[in-house]
C-alpha cells in the first residue's frame, strides 16, 4: 500500500474509532438516564408534589398549594440558618488552622436549624391535612412520606413567582 493509501486509512481509522467512542458514550449516559427514571418511578412515596395534587378540585388544589408555600415560606429562616452555618463549618473545616469544636457546633446548629424547619413544614402539612376530607387526605398523604424534594419545588415556585 502507498504512502497516501495509508494515510487515508489511518484517516478512516481514527474517524470511526471517534465515532464509535461518542456512540459508546452516548449510550451510557441514556441507559443511565433510563435507569434512573425506572428506579425513580418504583421508590414509593416519591410522587412530584404537583402529581400528589393533581387528584384534587381545582379549589382543593389551590388552597393546599397556598396553604403549602405559605408553609415553606415560614420554614425558609431555619433553612437558610442550616445552610448558613453548614457553609460556615465547611469553610472553618478547610482553614489552615481547624477549630474542630466550633465546626462541631457549627454543625449542630446547622442540623437543629434544619430539624426546626422540617418541623415546622411537617406540622402545617398534618393541619392541612385536618381541614381536609377523608379522600383529599388519603390523596395527599405521600407529602408526609416525602423528604424535602415538594417543600423546596414550593420554595422554588414562591421564589419566582414571575418567571413562568
């Protein structure tokens, strides 16, 4: 073979192997993608918020909606404190010097802040749930189950009321 014959095959060599590396890649990002959305959907208790809700009458629906970002709107303070002296920790624990007993106590503010607010989230949502029918309660009853994925999509929404 001449000079330039393997030149272009060598060419044709590098392109395909390219080729098939972003094809290889690209097919393990989406059957983890795939993979992910399944495990998502078979945990329980895991419904969106707005699916949770969606089984409601509108005026249900808008009520325990206000009801719920009036909630996280009050729990916004405890968990912005939480963050807040977490960050402090973090950044105490990479000085040059580590004052271990204060990011210690740092961290136990940072998880009392954070216990005050799920408190107080969990509280609002059983008073919710009191005014509400048999039904619209046993409807309603994954926000219990959830962690603070729904609070902080509510936290999200009153945050930016305009931007939809």
């Amino acid at each position: 073979m001449s000079e330039r014959g393997l030149k272009i095959a060598l060419a044709v060599s590098v392109a395909l192997n390219v080729f098939a590396l972003a094809g290889g890649g690209a097919f393990l990002i989406s059957r983890q993608q795939v993979e992910r959305k399944v495990e998502d959907q078979v945990r329980p208790g895991r419904r969106p918020f707005d699916a949770v809700l969606a089984d409601l009458d509108p005026a249900t629906r808008r009520s325990v909606r206000q009801q719920m970002r009036q909630a996280a709107l009050a729990a916004r303070p405890d968990f912005e404190a939480a963050r807040a002296a977490r960050r402090q920790a973090t950044e105490l624990a990479g000085a040059p010097t580590m004052d271990a007993a204060r990011v210690r106590a740092l961290l136990e503010q940072s998880r009392e802040a954070e216990m005050r607010g799920r408190g107080r989230l969990e509280g609002d949502a059983v008073d919710i749930l009191a005014g509400l029918s048999v039904e619209e309660r046993k409807a309603l009853t994954p926000i219990l189950a959830r962690k603070s994925d729904h609070r902080r999509a509510v936290a999200r929404e009153d945050a930016a009321p305009h931007a939809r």
